[in-house]
C-alpha cells in the first residue's frame, strides 16, 4: 500500500473498525487540505468591489468532524447499500440512500453523506422491503456514487469524480467486480460514464433496486461539494473529464448562460439584460439543449462567461487559466462552490448580487433583477466591456 497507516489520532475509528470489521485506506495525508478545514478559506475570498448597496460573499466556514480521516476508502464487510425512493405531493419522485455496517447501523460521518436524517433509518424500514428488491452482490464493490439527482453539478462533483480520487489511492476500477452508480438515464451521464471508461458490465444502477447486499462494500470517504470542496477536485476534472481535443471550434469569446428553461434564478428582466450584454458582444447559450461535448467545447473556447449561479457552471473545468466566471446571485442566497472551483483552476471568479424576487414555487432560491447600470459599471472596471 503506498499510501501512510492510520494515524494515532484515529483510536476511536480504530476501536470500531474492530468491533464492526470496518477496513480504512486513509490518504489524508497525501493529499492537498481540504478546504473544510479553512486552509483554502484563509486565501479566498470573492474579488472585492464596492458598487453601491451590493456586498460581497464571504466562504462559509464548515466544523470538521475528526472521527473519520478527511479523505479515504472506508470497506464494510457484509455492508448494506439501502435506497429508499418516496413520491411527493406534487408527484415528484425523492430518492435518499444509507449505507449499512453487517449490524445495519448507519454509517453517519458527514464525508459520507449530506444527507442531515441520515441517522434515522431504522431497521425497521428495512423489514417493509420486498425480498426480491435485494441484490446480493459478490466479490469486491465499489460505491462510486450515491447522488441520485440529475443534477449536473452533484453528478459530477459529488459522484464520478471519485474515479480519480480511486487512482490517489493506488487503486483503479479493475480492482472491483461492481460499480454502483445511479440510474444512467440521460445523453450527458452516458456520455461521463463513457469519459472514465467503465465497463458496462461492471456497472450496477442503484436506483433498479431497494437493497444491495455486497460482501465487500468500498465507500469513499470525503467532503461533499457545495462549500466543501476537496481540494483534489479541479485536478482530478481535469484530468479525468476535460475535453482534451485541440480543435478550434467557432464558438463565442463572451457567452451569457440563461435560466430561461428553469424554475428557479430565473433573471426577471433578462430581455433588458441580454439588450445590453449582445450590444458588448455576448452571446445568450441555454445548456440544457447541449450535448457534453457541445457544453465542453463552448466554455473551452469562452474568455467571459457570465450568468445566474446555476450547476452548469461546472463545465468551468473546461476553461482554460486566466478566463473569467461571473456568477449573478439574489442578495439571499451566496454560495461558495465555483468560487473554490476557479480558485484551483486559476480562473478569475467574480461574484456580483442583486435585488432578490421572490419565488412562490422554489422558497430556498429567489430570482435576481439586474441593475444594468451596476453590471456595466463593474464590466467597464474590470476590463470585461
């Protein structure tokens, strides 16, 4: 194993590992400090501009829970993978899963899961699940991604990126008879899952069954995304999901990304916007009618690229260093996670807020109306006109 033992700081995982033949692969000590623990923090901060009554983001700052190591795979022998799917009131389907020790406790560290009722499975749940929803799955198992989302930002950062941090660890995917993922259901996920290379017939899409009981059950043992992010995450982007082709693609210098097609951080006076932005040569581009390599290439290619804070911004790992993300916040909502993003991949990162409207169908994030005048101000002073 290449990598250091379980430091003496751990003698209470140790005990556990014991009582619960639990395995760790700790490499902690390997790897850059996340940015959890304020490392990163201590240097970042959003690019500092007075423009009126418009403030400026802070990082939020995350305790660290010491009981597991900060990056690491952690082995449950005899371990249960629990997916529990529920329907709202408005029909839409709510996927949550748990990760079971053999005595079908709850593996609770939040660097495996965000999920803050995770510890309230009971076993009881378990015993309402059909038998022939169970998947007993032998040999070796890999849980490389437990986001059951179509969200491209937790897709990615929260899930397939864990191939990379498998290679930190001096292992690789033909270490593992199984691949547990989601449902691989849309063009762009097919197209992820064929960028890292799995076998088809390794992969097990977690969503077709209720239980999955594997002898052997690898889980990585990390900081979620969302003003988390590990500090191996842009290299490992890059490395492993970056578009690599050197071809030159006529695509626009300056692109403005819109949430026309969205429900929430919509620009209530986009049209005004999008008057001003193609008058200094922007051009408006809605992802969500992108294949992969289209997205891939368009912010390959971008100088500029400006919008409403949104998951497609993750393509970000396609930029080349010294380009410029502007993201467009409600003054109610701040978020950190491109802004550590374009920190690691030397990309200039600017954080402009705005008026908040409110959202009657999505409470947790309200749209934004712009003030031209001040987005104006601000481009003229940064150069970007």
């Amino acid at each position: 194993m290449p990598f250091k033992s379980i430091s003496n700081n751990y003698k209470k995982l140790r005990n556990r590992i014991i009582e619960n033949n639990y395995n760790i692969i700790d490499i902690s000590k390997e790897l850059p400090r996340d940015s959890n623990y304020n490392i990163l923090h201590k240097e970042l901060n959003y690019k500092e501009f007075t423009l009126k009554s418009h403030g400026i983001g802070t990082p939020l700052k995350v305790k660290a829970n010491n009981f597991f190591p900060e990056t690491a795979f952690l082995t449950l022998y005899n371990g249960k993978y629990v997916i529990l799917s529920s329907v709202n009131n408005k029909g839409k389907i709510n996927t949550q899963s748990r990760i079971l020790d053999k005595n079908n406790n709850p593996i609770t560290d939040s660097r495996v899961t965000s999920d803050p009722w995770y510890g309230q499975l009971r076993l009881r749940n378990l015993k309402k699940i059909k038998a022939n929803s169970t998947k007993y799955l032998k040999n070796s198992t890999l849980l490389l991604s437990k986001t059951h989302t179509d969200n491209f930002f937790h897709w990615i950062i929260d899930g397939i990126i864990n191939i990379y941090l498998l290679e930190l660890a001096g292992l690789s995917i033909n270490d593992f008879e199984n691949i547990i993922i989601p449902k691989i259901d849309t063009e762009w996920k097919e197209a992820l899952i064929k960028k890292i290379s799995i076998p088809e017939r390794k992969l097990i899409e977690s969503d077709n069954f209720s239980i999955l009981q594997c002898k052997e059950l690898i889980v990585p043992v990390r900081h979620n995304g969302i003003n988390n992010l590990p500090s191996w995450i842009g290299d490992g982007a890059q490395k492993k999901l970056a578009l690599k082709e050197d071809k030159h693609y006529h695509y626009p210098k300056k692109i403005y990304i819109t949430r026309e097609d969205t429900v929430k951080r919509n620009v209530i006076n986009e049209k005004e916007l999008l008057k001003f932005l193609r008058q200094i040569g922007f051009v408006s581009i809605t992802l969500s009618n992108k294949s992969l390599i289209e997205q891939q290439r368009i912010f390959k290619n971008a100088e500029v690229v400006i919008g409403p804070h949104g998951a497609g911004f993750t393509n970000i790992f396609n930029m080349k260093p010294h380009s410029c993300l502007i993201e467009l916040f409600p003054t109610t909502k701040r978020e950190t996670t491109f802004l550590e993003l374009a920190y690691q991949l030397n990309i200039e990162h600017y954080a402009l807020f705005f008026n908040p409207i409110i959202n009657k169908k999505n409470p947790n994030w309200d749209h934004l109306q712009i003030d031209i005048s001040i987005l104006k101000n601000f481009l003229y002073e940064k150069n970007l006109l």
